[in-house]
C-alpha cells in the first residue's frame, strides 16, 4: 500500500493565502511607513519603496490565486500589522527618524514574514501554488538579507 500526499482542501488553501496576503498587505504598509519616516537617507528610501512595491505585487498575485479558487481575497493587512507600524512610527519620531532603528524594524519584520511562508509551505499545497510561494519566498529572504546586512553595518560604525 503506497501513501500519496493530497493537497489541502479548498477552504484550508485559501485560508493559507489569504493570512500570507495579509503579511504581504502588513510588508508593504509597513515599508511605506518606513519610507516617511526617512527623510535623510534617500538609499534607504528607495529600498524601502521597493520593498512595498514587491509586497504589493505578492499580495496581488495571492489574491488572483485566491479568485482562482473562487474564494473572497484578504484586501487589508493584519490589526498586529496596523499594531507594529504605529509602534515603529512611535519609535521613529522618539529618536528622530532614526535609519538604525527603521532597520532593525525592517529586519524583524522580515523574520516574521519568512516565517509565515515556512510554515505555509510546509502545507500540501498544490503544486503551483508552492511553485508561486518558493519563488516569493527566495525574493524575501534576499530583502530580510539586505536589511540583516545593513543592521550589520549599522552596528560597526
């Protein structure tokens, strides 16, 4: 008797989409939040914006994955998403914009977002949608790199 591994059920995949839209949804308003609070570093900056723009880009290839399925796509972020830029928009004004801190924010939230795409590929997924996930997944941790770079960096000087 040989076990096959089955996808998900329906409801399940959606389900999995639609928290990993929402952590796409968090990443890019929290990148934007980032991108205003920094006035001086125009390198930081652009990262930053880049970063939102994939984070929209993810999102809205979850979501036409999600309508595939004929399901109803997450369309805002997470209530911890709205909690955690309100926090870094607190912290950025205390120190005055401070580009180490906006960093390390980044770079936390970056460990929260490889997380949520561990554990979502660690479910039978179909196989196109794992494909769609791997490949998001790669472009995250380079942009979690990056940041871990810079935190890095930072820590030098």
């Amino acid at each position: 008797m040989t076990l096959t591994m089955t996808s998900l059920p329906t409801e399940k995949v959606i389900s999995v989409l639609n928290h990993l839209i929402e952590i796409c949804k968090d990443g890019q308003k929290g990148f934007e939040t980032a991108v205003e609070s920094l006035e001086q570093d125009v390198e930081l900056a652009d990262l930053c914006a880049q970063c939102a723009r994939q984070r929209a880009t993810f999102a809205g290839e979850l979501q036409n994955e999600v309508r595939a399925l004929a399901g109803t796509p997450e369309q805002t972020g997470t209530v911890t998403g709205v909690l955690h830029r309100g926090w870094m928009n607190m912290k950025a004004l205390v120190t005055g914009g401070d580009e180490d801190v906006i960093i390390e924010e980044c770079e936390a939230a970056e460990d929260e977002t490889k997380t949520a795409y561990e554990k979502a590929l660690q479910q039978y997924l179909p196989e196109r949608l794992t494909r769609i996930l791997q490949k998001q997944y790669s472009e995250i941790k380079i942009v979690h790199d990056k940041f871990s770079s810079l935190k890095r960096a930072a820590r030098l000087y």
